[in-house]
C-alpha cells in the first residue's frame, strides 16, 4: 500500500537508470541519512556508538570492498585481513614520517598502497581461478603477516612491535570522542558505499560481472580479463585498505600485527557470505549481523536467566555462524540481502500474492 510505483513515470534515461528509482527508496535513504547524523549521535550512548556503530561502518566499508572482489567479480579471496593490515601501516608510516600529513589523506594514501599491493598478488589470477586463487591469497595474508612482524621498519623500529595514533583531528576538528569517531566513520562509509554502487553500475561493474558468470565467454565478446581481474583487485583493496586504517586510527587506536591476522579475514568472508554476494546493501547486513550476534548470544543467556561461562558463549557464537553460513550456502545462497528483496517485491504487489 505504501510501496507502491503508481503515478512515479519516467521521461528520460537518467531518471530510469539511476540508483534509486522509487521515490519510497529514496525518501528512505534520506531519512535514514538524517537518522544517522542527527540523532543518533545525540540520542546514543558512547559504548553504543564505540562497541557497536564505529566497528560495523567500518566491517561494512570492508565487506563492501572484499563483495567487489569476490561478489562481483566472483574471484575468491581470504587475504583481505592483509590489504586491511597495509592500509592501517602505510596510513601510518605517513603519519610518523610526515607528521604535517592530513588525516584524511593519510588514510587515502593508505589505501593506494594497499592497492598496490592488492594488484601484485592479483596477478596470480591472470592464470589460476578458484581454490588455487584462494590459496594465492591466503599466501599474501601469511606474507603480508611476516613482514610486519619480523621487518622492523614498517612499525618504526617498535620492540613490541605495537603502534598507537595521536590525538586525531581533521580539518581542524577534533576526531576524540565517540560521536565525533562515528561521524568521521559515517563520512567514509557513505562517500564509498556511493561509490561502489555507481562502479558495480556501470561499464566496468558489467564487465566485471561478466568475468564472474563466464570468462571465457566474456572474453569472447570484447572484454579483456587483464584489465577487470586487476582493476576489481585494485578497487577492492584499496576500500578494504581504507577500511583497515580507519579500523586502526578510529576503533583500535595502538595495534599490533595481529589484528589483521587470518581470523579478520574470514570474518570479512563470512560478512559477505552471509549478507549476500554481489550486493552493496548486502554487505551492510552482514556486518550487522556479525557485530550484533555476539552482543545477542552474550545478552539472550542473562535474559532467561541463565549464566554461560565466556569459552562456552565464544564455541556457541562459532557454532552459530558456521551452521548460518552452511544454511545461506544452501538455502539462500543470495543471503539477507536476498531476502530484503524479496521482502520489497511482496510489498511492491501487496495485497495480491503474485
């Protein structure tokens, strides 16, 4: 009744094809953009905005650059924890060494290195495709592992090998409290969620596509494999590369080498598993789903009074996840992002059934 496309005609192009084509969807964005930065900042709690909100904009922002990779392109990846772990270091290596960097520039110079990066282990995907891929990937997260801890210069000579950030400000503000984190987190998210939505979108993100569905064939009509194999390796890591900077300067603020070890990249997989492959908004779902399970299955015990012990509730969380990410793989393989589009087709046709 609500979501209905009655009366809203198009008479050109452009109206046709842009990324919201509904006048519900776009009144919804909006209003969930206001939402985002007006009253959330006010309304919600500092653990809520540093716990919760900051860590799933920024698993989002990855999930969306890794979905690029794998979703979009369909070449399978498990190193993206060592693009995060590039971007964090290189943002800040120009930190240290060029301390009259600005912020926001370190974290972009961040993710040109991990690009380049990204591209030097892409090229594999010139000649294997698959498992054989994954492995190649899994050789940058270990490679990428070892560097930073056994190459001394990348953490400026560290003997603990962590490293911490200063106070943070940009544009001559201040990036101190959760508020103004979450604020600063938001700007990132939303400017490359944008993005990648118009890439996906267009020519490239056609081509990109086609490489996924059919290689060869795509081959065939005129598209270059080189040129989409490297150019999504090259975009998805630089937004996962961004995504571990902030992850470092904004949510950890003093790391070490592994919090960008193995386990942050297959959680960055799962998200996109289970949030849905090939979908922007997906990605969104899964990070939410994996930030807020945790705090569910922690919580739900107490409510029914009963007490876990902190071991039991961490095996019970994996448990949950594998049988969820068997479950997608099988019943939805689309995942949650699947099922809000189904959900808005039912709306669309309401109250008829078909």
């Amino acid at each position: 009744m609500f979501y209905r496309e009655n009366g809203q005609f198009k008479s050109t192009y452009r109206a046709d094809q842009q990324i919201f084509p509904i006048r519900q969807d776009r009144v919804f964005i909006l209003g969930l953009l206001a939402v985002a930065v007006v009253a959330v900042p006010l309304l919600a709690t500092p653990y809520f905005l540093q716990a919760i909100l900051t860590p799933f904009l920024i698993l989002s922002l990855a999930a969306i650059g890794l979905n690029i990779l794998v979703g979009y392109c369909g070449q399978i990846s498990i190193g993206s924890g060592a693009f995060m772990a590039v971007g964090a270091y290189a943002a800040w290596n120009f930190g240290v060494r060029m301390p009259a960097t600005p912020l926001v520039v370190q974290i972009l110079l961040g993710g040109v290195f991990a690009t380049l990066v990204g591209v030097v282990f892409g090229v594999p995907s010139l000649r294997i495709r698959g498992l054989y891929l994954a492995v190649t990937t899994l050789a940058a997260q270990f490679f990428v592992d070892w560097a930073f801890l056994r190459i001394p210069y990348f953490t400026n000579y560290s003997s603990s090998g962590n490293v911490s950030v200063p106070a943070l400000s940009a544009f001559g503000l201040p990036v101190q409290t959760p508020a103004q984190r979450y604020l600063f987190v938001l700007a990132f998210v939303v400017v490359f969620a944008l993005l990648a939505k118009n890439l996906v979108r267009g020519a490239i993100g056609r081509q990109w596509m086609a490489i996924r569905d059919m290689d060869v064939a795509a081959s065939v009509i005129g598209i270059r494999p080189v040129y989409a194999k490297l150019t999504a390796f090259a975009v998805s890591s630089f937004i996962i590369g961004v995504a571990g900077a902030l992850w470092a300067y904004v949510h950890l603020g003093s790391w070490e080498p592994l919090a960008f070890d193995l386990n942050r990249s297959l959680q960055l997989l799962f998200i996109v598993i289970i949030g849905g492959l090939g979908s922007i908004v997906g990605s969104f779902f899964g990070a939410a789903f994996m930030v807020l399970l945790p705090v569910l299955l922690t919580n739900v015990p107490h409510f029914f009074g009963l007490s876990l012990a902190v071991d039991t509730a961490s095996h019970i969380e994996h448990m949950v996840f594998g049988a969820l990410i068997v479950f997608f793989l099988i019943v939805e393989p689309h995942g949650l992002a699947r099922l809000w589009s189904i959900g808005k087709e039912k709306l669309r046709i309401w109250p008829f059934p078909h």
